[in-house]
C-alpha cells in the first residue's frame, strides 16, 4: 500500500512508519522535525516537512489511504492552539487525502473524550459522551465529527489509551519527573485504575485499521493494554526503572481538584500562560478509575493488545521494542 502519515516525527507516528516501511508498505511521512524525517527517508519513505495547522500543501501525492497522527496532545495550553493543530489540522488532513486519492482514512483520536470525574470501568465506544473535560478533548471531538462527516474516505477512528514506549517523551516521563520533584497525591486509597498501551500495540492497531474491510458495521475503536493497572502500581514500577522513590501523600480528593482549579485559573492569567503544577485532569487520574473495553476492535479488526505493561516497561527503559 502506499500510506500518507501525518506526525510522522511525533511518537506514534514514527513506529508506525518504521513499521510499514518493515513490510514493505510505501510510506509519505508528513512532519515538521526534519531531522526526524531525514532518519525516515533513510529507510527509504519520502518525506515532506509540513504543518498541517498550515493551508498549505506538499504537491503531487498520490495514496491508497492515510493515517492521521498529527496532532496537539496536552492536559493545558492555549484552546487556539488546540485548535489549530487538532480541527484545522484535521481539516487539511481529509483534503489532502481527498487530493491524493486515498480510499482510507485512519485517524488516532484519543478516550479523553470520555473523561468524567467519577470512576468509569470498561467504557465503550458507545458510552454517551460528557461536556469535555478540556481543551485537548474538546478540540479531538470537533475532530472526529470531521472525519466521520468527510464523504468517500472510508473513515476508521481509534482511541488509544496512554501510549507509552521507547521514544515516549510525555507520559512516564511526566510522572517520574514529577515523583522526583514532590510527593504524588493518594486519593480514595490508591484504589484508581487505568489502561495503559505500548506503542507498538497502537501500530499494530493502526495497521489493522488499514487493511480492514471497508464494510464495518463500526467505525470507531477503543484500543489500550487491557489490563486495569492500579496508578499507583504504574507510578511506583515506572520511577523504580529510573532509581526514583516514590513519596506518597495522603489528601482528600475534593482539596486536590479544588486545587487544581484554583492553579489552573491563577495560571491561565499569568503572563505566558504557565503550565500549573497540576491539572484538574491530571488530579482525577490518581482519584479515579477509568479503562476502555477494547472487545469491539478484537472483533471487527482482528486487533488485540501483545505487550503487558511489565513487559512494556521493560522495553521503555532498555530503549527496545520500536
């Protein structure tokens, strides 16, 4: 096949464009690292570096389908930019795959859309969606109104959860650097869960979407680890890895989010908007439990999870596993 991917410097969209190009898939990687994109076409992609937030284009492509990776992932920041790069960049996506022809779009969303501040086990994809949670979360539901509205692109959504790996720069390293910088709150007994996903199980996935049959009777797939890990398990395994202990502190929830919130509005007027010590979203994530039910893509994708989270770890820290 040959294969547009926008964000092809980014996390996700690097493995899976070292994936593809392993089996011999032809890849256009779209991004802005061109340091990143000259690694990419050494394996033999053509690159183009490119911002889709832009109007506009790299000329003359041509493509069976297009995985859409690009994107602003952030629990704070501006909502313009949000903005600009999650629904204007989505936007210039499905005309881009429009211009080259592409017959499928694959387009990684993110399960912060369903984010409540209550505890919420094995949700669906189904599940009524709540007023977002922030920006990032309203900005990638715009996003996916867009792409399964675009006419004649075959659209297949996926929410993967918590991607981490070799190459993560956001989610483990956030959390030890902030076990190493102060103590982590332990709300409700350390009893809150998540599911976490290694980011080869997110390529796999992707891939899957790819070569999937284009009469699905869905269109939209929650993707993770599955398994429910204790956040305090995940915290505790992934600091040991970089020799940081843990400090744990007891607080009741309700003074935590009420902290958060009172951080959050103190920065947002800030000069420069500042990133507070903690989001009200990042508060709820040690306070309550939230997994996704990942049955829907085993049946109409053939996808399931390979990489346990131990065995994920492991390969994170030994630099292996892209």
């Amino acid at each position: 096949m040959r294969i547009i991917i926008t964000g092809a410097t980014g996390f996700l969209g690097g493995v899976l464009a070292r994936r593809l190009l392993a089996q011999g898939d032809d890849v256009i990687a779209l991004g802005r690292d061109r340091v990143k994109l000259a690694s990419l076409e050494a394996l033999d992609a053509r690159t183009h570096a490119f911002d889709l937030s832009a109007t506009a284009k790299p000329p003359g492509l041509a493509a069976d389908a297009i995985v859409h990776c690009a994107a602003l992932s952030s629990p704070w920041g501006a909502r313009a930019a949000f903005h600009a790069a999650n629904v204007i960049g989505t936007q210039n996506a499905i005309k881009l795959a429009r211009d080259a022809g592409a017959r499928r779009f694959v387009h990684i969303s993110t399960p912060s859309i369903y984010f409540r501040f209550r505890d919420q086990v094995g949700v669906r994809e189904d599940a009524e969606l709540p007023a977002p949670v922030n920006a990032y979360a309203q900005t990638k539901r715009e996003a996916e109104r867009l792409v399964i509205g675009a006419s004649g692109l075959d659209p297949i959504i996926l929410r993967p959860r918590g991607l981490y790996g070799p190459g993560d720069t956001t989610l483990l390293p956030r959390l030890i650097n902030a076990a190493r910088t102060r103590a982590l709150p332990l709300m409700n007994e350390g009893r809150a869960a998540t599911d976490l996903t290694f980011i080869t199980d997110v390529a796999d996935a992707a891939h899957a979407a790819l070569i999937a049959p284009g009469a699905l009777e869905q269109r939209i797939f929650n993707i993770s680890g599955g398994e429910a890990l204790n956040v305090t398990q995940v915290a505790d395994r992934a600091a040991a890895r970089a020799n940081v202990s843990v400090r744990w502190r007891r607080m009741p929830p309700a003074f935590v989010l009420a902290f958060a919130r009172l951080s959050e509005a103190l920065c947002a007027r800030l000069p420069h908007r500042p990133e507070p010590p903690i989001t009200a979203y990042g508060a709820a994530l040690f306070a309550f439990t939230q997994t996704l039910n990942i049955e829907a893509a085993a049946k109409h994708l053939g996808w399931t999870p390979k990489v346990k989270f131990d065995e994920g770890l492991a390969l994170t820290f030994a630099g292996a596993g892209a």
